[in-house]
C-alpha cells in the first residue's frame, strides 16, 4: 500500500468516526450547558443533577440512533470490504 493510499483510508476512518460521535457530543455538550446555566440560576451545587441527565440523555441518543449508527458502520465495512483488492495488491 503506497503513503497515498493510507492516509486515504485514516481519512475516510476519521471522518466516519466524527459523523458517528458528533450527535452524543453535540448533545451532551448542549445538555451540560443547559444544567450548568440551571445550577447557576438556582445555586443548587448538587453533582448528581449534571451526572444523571446526561447519562439518560446519552443512552437515550444511542438507542434512539442505533439503527444510524449500524447502518453507517456497515455501509462503511462494506466499503472497505469491496475495495479490498485495492489495499492488497
């Protein structure tokens, strides 16, 4: 495999993990932003008020996505797997 074609391929696999992580990152990001503003309103300093909607929230999206999230995993495995003569020889 030539210099070329690896850096392709790490480039395709990062872009593929972005797009798979970015709707729990963006979530919890917005989520911790929306508790932490709500902490500070009401000066409650409770640790599990932050710990626990955003776990549910994150379970909640990979549940919720995970026929997304499957089906980009595969169309990407079968992407790999149908250019595998390229990467061999």
């Amino acid at each position: 495999m030539s210099p070329d074609l690896v850096s392709e391929l790490l480039r395709q696999l990062m872009k593929e993990a972005m797009i798979l992580t970015a709707p729990v990152l963006v979530a919890t990001v917005l989520l911790g932003f929306v508790l932490t503003l709500f902490q500070t309103l009401t000066n409650v300093q409770d640790q599990s008020l932050t710990s626990v909607p955003r776990l549910l929230a994150v379970a909640a999206i990979l549940l919720g996505g995970m026929p997304w999230f499957l089906g980009r995993i595969t169309a990407y495995a079968m992407h790999l797997m149908g250019d595998l003569h390229r990467y061999l020889g």
